[in-house]
C-alpha cells in the first residue's frame, strides 16, 4: 500500500477510516480483493465520459456531475417502475422532439429551395416565418 500515486482515491479514503488493528490483520489477497471491489462499486472508474463542473449561483456553490461509460458491477442497482416508466417517456418525448425538429428543419430546406411535392398544398409554415421575418 505504499504506492499512492497509481491507486484511485477512493482506496485511499477507505484505508484511512479503516481501524488500523483490522488493516494490519488483512492479508495481501484480502486487500487487493476490497480494493478491486471499491474501485468497482465507485466513482472513481474510468469513464468514457467525464463531466464534472461546479458554479456559483447566489452565493452558493452548486456542481452537475455527468458520467457515461460501461456499468462493470456485478450486481445490478434495483430500479423502481416508476423511475423505469420516468426514463422511458423522457427518452421517448426526446426522440419525438429532435424527430420533429429534423422534420422541420427538412421542411425549411425544401420551402426555401421551392420544392413543392404536393401541387397546391401547402402547410403555411414557410409563409408564416417569411410574414414574421418581414414585421
């Protein structure tokens, strides 16, 4: 345990709230078993993804943490169904919306250059943005 440099720190923290008549008594597997299993249960793994910023707001400090990355743990958190069925409408209502908006940004595209595929038919949506351009 003397290398500090190279082990997460996590490991560190662990060791010093352990009472120092119990670490003295773990054996070299032991510890590298409870050390394997800290780094997996963590924060402090390697994600592909690592976002970690903090910033003032009023006086206080707030932080958002975003991290993605392959789940390596060997038991799964239990989730509620009600937090599945929260995730799943949120995915869900994202998909629809940047959907629409790729619809629409294809729309624009096609009113502007004067593609008409449907002879006389029109949705309005170009001649509105044109009337609000020129207000």
């Amino acid at each position: 345990m003397t290398n500090t440099t190279r082990r997460p720190l996590v490991i560190d923290r662990f060791y010093d709230v352990l009472n120092e008549q119990t670490q003295a008594e773990l054996t070299p597997e032991q510890k590298q078993e409870i050390e394997s299993a800290l780094v997996s249960i963590s924060l402090s793994s390697h994600h592909r993804i690592d976002i970690r910023k903090s910033f003032p707001f009023f006086g206080t400090r707030y932080y958002l943490v975003f991290l993605l990355g392959r789940d390596f743990r060997k038991r799964l958190r239990k989730e509620s169904t009600l937090m599945r069925i929260i995730v799943t409408f949120l995915i869900l209502s994202g998909a629809l919306f940047a959907t629409l908006c790729v619809l629409l940004t294809l729309y624009m595209i096609k009113s502007a250059v004067g593609i008409d595929l449907i002879h006389d038919f029109h949705v309005g949506i170009w001649d509105w943005w044109l009337n609000l351009k020129n207000k």
